[in-house]
C-alpha cells in the first residue's frame, strides 16, 4: 500500500515537472502554439543588415508585432510583417529599421501617419528607411569623406 501511494506521488511529480518543462519552453522559445494572428503587410528595404525572423514592430515603443518573414524582392529586401488583429496602420505609415544602442538587437519601427485609409492583408508600406551602414559611415569619416560646414 505504501509502495503504491509513493509510485502514484512520484508519477505526478514527474507529470507536473513534463507540462512546467513544456510551458517554459514554449514561453522562452517564443513559438506559436495556436496559430499566428493579425495580418501581414509587406515592407521593401535597400538593406536589413542585422534583422533577424522574429525580431518585434513597434509603434512608439510598444510591441505591435513581429517580422515573419524576410525575402530578395529584385534588388531590395522584402519584409513580411505580421501585425496584431487591433491596430490600424493608414496607409501613410513609415517603417525604419532601428537598432537599440551601438551595437543592440534590431527592430522595426512604425511611424504612424494622418491617412484616413488602413492597408490591409497583403498591403505595401511605401515609405521606408533602411538602417545606417556604421562601416560605411566610419571608413568616408576616416578617408575624410563627409561632407561638413568647412572644406578641405
């Protein structure tokens, strides 16, 4: 009898244990488990250098959605950008992708506009501005490139 309550206490145990390891890793691991929802809107870049499948869309700083999917588009990198089913984005909109700090991940950033029109499933953000190339910025800065008030 008591051999049999402790196999029952220890089987919950490791019953709980399996659903918490579950939980945890669909938490940590980001992934979807009942389907995505909101819509996709595409977005075309000169350059995405650093984005990565997953990375967030904001508007004004709050987590709006995420970019699902990122593709070559002729000579441009188009992105998919799943949106949430509540937020409306005029048809003006601009997307930039933003890094947080020097060297910090990379985001995408909306910057709402007055438009009275809403783009919708499968819609394109026209205006868009892509992030700068810090290796390109420091070598004209080096080389003495810039352009600045004096000359040289």
């Amino acid at each position: 009898m008591n051999q049999t309550r402790t196999e029952i206490v220890v089987g919950v145990f490791v019953i709980v244990g399996i659903i918490c390891l579950g939980y945890l890793t669909i938490r940590l691991g980001k992934l979807e488990v009942l389907g995505n929802s909101g819509f996709v809107v595409y977005a075309d870049f000169a350059s995405v250098a650093g984005l990565k499948l997953g990375d967030p869309v904001e508007i004004a700083g709050v987590k709006v959605g995420k970019v699902e999917s990122i593709a070559l588009a002729e000579d441009r990198a188009r992105l998919g950008l799943r949106i949430a089913p509540l937020i409306k984005l005029s048809e003006d909109v601009i997307a930039s992708v933003r890094s947080r700090g020097l060297i910090g991940d990379k985001f995408v950033m909306i910057s709402m506009g007055a438009s009275d029109k809403s783009l919708g499933p499968g819609d394109k953000i026209r205006e868009t501005e892509s992030p700068p190339d810090f290796q390109d910025l420091i070598g004209r800065f080096v080389g003495g490139d810039l352009t600045s008030g004096g000359k040289k």
